[in-house]
C-alpha cells in the first residue's frame, strides 16, 4: 500500500495524504477539514498502510522512534547490573512517551571501543539518540553537535554544549567519607577503577574533596586492573587502613573473602563502603555500606529530556540541558565505628 493507492481511495490528493501522515492536517496553513482527515485515517486504518520511517525522517517528520547507543557491550553479565536498571527506565519512559526504541548494534569496534560514525551509520533512522557508556569518545560528541541531531548523553560529560543527565556521584562519595570520619575512621584506602571516566573521576573527587584538608587524615587511592584483585589486598593490608572505598560491589565481596582467608572480620577489623549499585551477589554477603544510584530514575530522567530536546514547544533550559541526580546511601553493616 502506497500514499498514492490511499489518495486514490480516498479521493484525495497525495499531498493531502502526506500531511494527515506528517500530522499537519490542523496547521492554519493547511485547514484541511475534519471530515477529509478522518476519511484519510479510516483508508489508512483498513488497510493497514505503515509510512517508511527513512522516508518520513528525511521528509523531516518524526518517527517517534529513539536510539539507544552503547560504547560498551550492554548485556554481558559482567555489566548487567550497570545496564539492566538503565535499560528498565529508558523501556518505560519510552513506552508512556509514545517511542519506540531502536538499539544500534553495527557499529564497528576500534582500539577496543564502539564507533558511533562509520560508513553504515543508521542514526537518522532515529528522531534522537541515546548514548550510554563509561567513557564517551569526546571528537564523537563534538562532531554530533555539529550535525544538530537531537541526543542526550547518559552520564555527566567535560564536553562542551553536550545535554545528559547523570548522577551525583561526587557529592554522595564525600557524604559517605563525613560519616567515616564521624565515626572516629582516619586511616583511608580507596581502591579505583582505572578509568578516566566523568563517573570514576567524580567519585575521585568526593573521596578526597574532606580529606586534602585534614591534617589528621591519612589517605591513600590506587587503580586495580581486572584479575589483581589478590596483589591489590597484599597493598590495602599492608596499608592498614581502617576504612576501605571501593567502586565495585563483586570487587568488594571477592575483597570480604580474601579478609576472612586473612583473618580480617568485616567491620570489626576493617570497614568496607561500596561506591556503586550492589551488585547481584549471594545473600551470604555482607550488607554492604554503599552509593544506591538512581539508574532507573536515570534512564527515565534521560528519556525526557531527550523527548524535550525533540519537541516545538518544551524545550529544556541550559541548566536542564546538564543535570545531575542525587545519589541514595545504602545504610548497610559494613561501616561501624572505630574502637577507642
């Protein structure tokens, strides 16, 4: 079924077809009347008629489809708990919203990371964009704003002009190190990942923003690369420290073990905070101390703007544009109070 049949049947002009599919039949311009849009509409309903969403977009109408782009792998199990409360947000606001989601999964992998412009991009399928990941390639960013096609980063960017939405990772780490410092803890240990993310960097920040300025304090961050795990606890027990940061939950529980085969007891010997989501570990763990981010929030806070950035009539201010969402504390067991 064509636009041209649909005219046909319905004994209009093409024309008239296009602008009821484009949803300018009520312009003041047009004034097409009721009566001949709805007989459009009742043809294009029996006959099941579905506009090519490449032509629409390049007719410059909305195919109320949004795109979703990750610089990193979303569905590995080793990032499920990163993704999976993203995902959840971005499904369900999309779904109030009226969009679909169409995930873009072709593009190639450079120096180990995720291209967003190749020769077989297929963003313009999209009304907008998206784009998830820890580190976001920054000429990539700079050349989409270029192009004035409408995204929104998921997580706080350095970039320049560049919307997102992300989470306040900086303030609810220094919030976590007051209440360690409150509870009598002066001997810190942060262990990082090795990263130059805005999220890890940010969680950087807030660990030593109250610390630099005690003379009391000692305080000591160090990058742990995937599988050194056991050469980094050799380090923090030489250290001693009385409190332990750590970014990862599984990276926590895999440092509670090597604490029990030591002879450590988890808080009495040495306080454990999380700085991330608790990760889906076994029930037999410790209730750990942590950063509860509001991915959910996240994803759907990202949405919305996203919509807004789309829309005639609502769009964002500049500080909406850059927000950043405040992170919940876990209360868990694994911070107490240092024994006089």
């Amino acid at each position: 079924m064509t636009q041209r049949k649909i005219a046909e049947l319905a004994g209009v002009s093409q024309a008239t077809v296009s602008l009821v599919l484009n949803g300018k039949a009520s312009d003041a311009s047009v004034r097409i009347p009721e009566e001949t849009r709805q007989r459009v509409l009742d043809v294009i309903r029996e006959t099941t008629y579905v506009a090519d969403p490449a032509a629409r977009r390049l007719a410059g109408a909305g195919n109320k489809i949004l795109g979703v782009f990750t610089y990193e792998p979303a569905f590995p199990s080793s990032s499920h708990d990163f993704y999976a409360p993203l995902l959840t947000g971005i499904e369900a606001k999309a779904e109030e919203q009226g969009f679909d989601l169409l995930m873009f999964t072709s593009a190639p992998v450079v120096e180990g990371r995720r291209r967003l412009f190749h020769e077989n991009n297929r963003l313009q399928l999209a009304d907008g964009c998206l784009l998830l990941g820890l580190e976001m390639d920054g000429a990539e960013l700079h050349r989409l704003l270029e192009t004035g096609f409408p995204f929104v980063a998921v997580g706080r960017r350095d970039a320049a002009g560049v919307p997102y939405v992300g989470i306040d990772y900086a303030t609810g780490t220094a919030a976590l190190v007051d209440r360690a410092l409150t509870l009598g803890h002066r001997r810190f240990f942060y262990l990082h990942k090795p990263s130059t993310g805005e999220a890890v960097v940010d969680r950087q920040e807030g660990f030593s923003r109250l610390l630099r300025a005690r003379d009391d304090v000692d305080h000591r961050m160090m990058p742990v690369h995937d599988g050194e795990l056991v050469s980094a606890w050799q380090t923090i027990t030489a250290y001693a420290p009385s409190v332990l940061f750590i970014e990862s939950a599984l990276d926590a529980v895999e440092l509670v073990r090597l604490a029990a085969e030591s002879g450590l007891s988890i808080p009495d010997d040495m306080s454990v905070v999380v700085l991330g989501e608790a990760a889906s570990y076994d029930a037999d763990h410790s209730d750990f101390t942590s950063i509860d981010p509001p991915r959910i929030p996240l994803g759907a806070a990202c949405v919305e703007l996203l919509a807004r950035l789309l829309s005639d009539d609502d769009q964002p201010t500049e500080e909406e544009r850059r927000t950043l969402l405040p992170c919940r504390i876990h209360d868990g067991a694994t911070l107490t109070a240092v024994a006089r």
